[in-house]
C-alpha cells in the first residue's frame, strides 16, 4: 500500500515537471477525437459569413470588439444548420495566442459546452445562456472547471478562480454574476486538488491525453 | 393587448424565481448548488458521481475556499449530513 502511494505520488512529481509535450500532430487528433464523439465540427472563425455578423453585431452594441471575439474567443453553436465550434486559430498551428496547450484546453472547455447543450436540451441550453446572464455564468463555471481541472492535473498549477470568473464581464455579467462563478469554482478546488474530475469533458480529456502520454 | 401577448411566450420561458439569497450554497440529493443572481439554486456537482466517498456538506473555509456546501470527504464535513 505505501509502496503504491509513494509510486502515485512519483507520477504526480513528473506529471507537474514535465505536463504532456503536445505536438501539432497530438492536437489535431486530440480535436478529431472530441470532435468525432460529440457529432460536431470545427470551423475557422474568420472563414464564417456568419461569425462575422455576430462580431459586427456585438462591436455595436459594445458588448465586445470586433477583433476580440473574432480573434480571441472560441464559440460553440449547438443548433444546426450552424452546429459547431467556430476557433479563431487551426488546430495543431499555434500562435502567438493560442499555444497548442490552450489549444487542448479550449478544445475542452468547448466540448463540455456541447455536454451542457445535450443535457439541458439544444434550444433551451441557448434560450438560458442568452437571455440569462446568470445562467450563462453557471455554464461558463462549468466550462472554467475544466480548465482548473487539466491544468492542475498536467501543470501542477491552480489557475487563479477570480481571475477565470471576472473575464464574464465581457460576457455580459453582472459582478454578482461573475461572484458566484468565483465562489462556485473555489468550492470545488478541494474535491479537484483530491483528484476528482467533476466536468464531463475533463474525462474525455483525461482519458485520451493519459493513453496518447503513457501517463494512466 | 397584443404587447401582452408578446410577452407571454417570454414569461412562460423564464422559471420563477426560488426567492435564495444569491452566493448561498446547499446539498439537495447528494448535489452541491449555489444560489444564482437570479435567485434560482443551480447544481454545480454531483457528488455522488465522483465516487462512492465523497459527500456533499458544509465544510468551514479553508485557505482560499470559502465557507459553504459542496463535495468533501467525510472527515472533512462540518455538519455531515447537511441536506436540509
């Protein structure tokens, strides 16, 4: 029993000093796999007709810059005939902001979006997250979680929850809002530093990224 | 008239509120909520699904987690079943 608690303990020590050397070829198959198990496709932002209306609409309406959602948010679309996930980059090509790490992160906090539109129905999933600016701080804590869980499993580092949770104000969200996306993450870090996986794509993530890394 | 009909597919939409006070938490069936801006208990963990011993309880803050209900191991329950 010691023997195994010293050994859990060893991978974690390399785990948090080597996180996962992700190449090109490691991100686009990590994309094809959550892709592929959640029926949806992944489409250039600033290849989409329609994402570019939207960037206008929310420029004008001075929610957010036109550059800043084109450039720098990933969206996820449940419904069709637009179903999918529009990224401003391609996966497995970094950039200057998008690593291929984020790449993998964003992929799932994408992905368990899709999750939350399965469970709570498509249509009701985007009535909630756009006429409700608390219901759409509850979905993006969910999606946050995912980011705290892969990070602290494969980085050894626990993101700062208030910093994650105040980046909502560009969603349209009140401080209290954004206050109980903080305080909801922070009720989860005991369970999270324990190794619990609370978010549905966090599994998925875990278990392709420990098979591909030889790290089970 | 007609504006009144407007809004009533927006009405039946949006659910009625709980009437909880916004930040607090609670266990209900072993879930782990917290009360919205909107006044409405969501589910932020399932407790039950991350193993068979974890709990959904009070736990006094530790550091930077905050007083509140949420998943813990039982030793680290203050009140242990805390469902009201």
């Amino acid at each position: 029993m010691l023997i195994r608690s010293k050994t859990l303990r060893s991978v974690r020590l390399v785990r948090l000093l080597n996180p996962p050397p992700v190449t090109s070829v490691d991100v686009r198959a990590f994309w094809d796999y959550m892709c592929a198990r959640h029926n949806v496709g992944v489409i250039r932002k600033s290849d989409s007709a329609s994402m570019k209306v939207v960037a206008e609409l929310l420029d004008r309406m001075g929610v957010l810059a036109r550059e800043s959602f084109l450039l720098a948010h990933t969206t996820v679309v449940p419904i069709r005939p637009v179903r999918g996930i529009y990224a401003p980059f391609e996966p497995g090509v970094p950039d200057e902001r998008w690593s291929l790490w984020s790449q993998i992160e964003v992929c799932t906090h994408e992905m368990n979006h899709m999750v939350q539109a399965e469970r709570a129905g498509r249509w009701d999933f985007s009535w909630d997250y756009i006429t409700s600016s608390a219901a759409r701080a509850h979905y993006e804590a969910g999606a946050y979680r995912c980011n705290l869980e892969l990070a602290l499993r494969y980085r050894g580092r626990v993101l700062n929850c208030g910093t994650l949770a105040y980046k909502l104000v560009n969603y349209g969200c009140s401080n209290l809002d954004c206050e109980t996306t903080e305080k909801q993450l922070l009720m989860t870090l005991p369970a999270i530093r324990k190794g619990a996986m609370i978010e549905p794509a966090t599994r998925e993530a875990v278990d392709w990224l420990d098979e591909r890394f030889g790290l089970g | 008239m007609r504006f009144l009909l407007l809004l009533l597919p927006l009405s039946l939409g949006c659910p009625m509120p709980d009437d909880c006070t916004p930040l607090d938490t609670r266990c209900l069936g072993g879930n782990a909520q917290i009360c919205g801006s909107d006044q409405r208990w969501r589910t932020f963990v399932k407790c039950p699904t991350l193993g068979e011993n974890w709990v959904c309880c009070w736990s006094e803050g530790i550091e930077e987690v905050p007083s509140g209900h949420s998943c813990f191991m039982p030793d680290q329950c203050e009140v242990p079943d805390a469902d009201p």
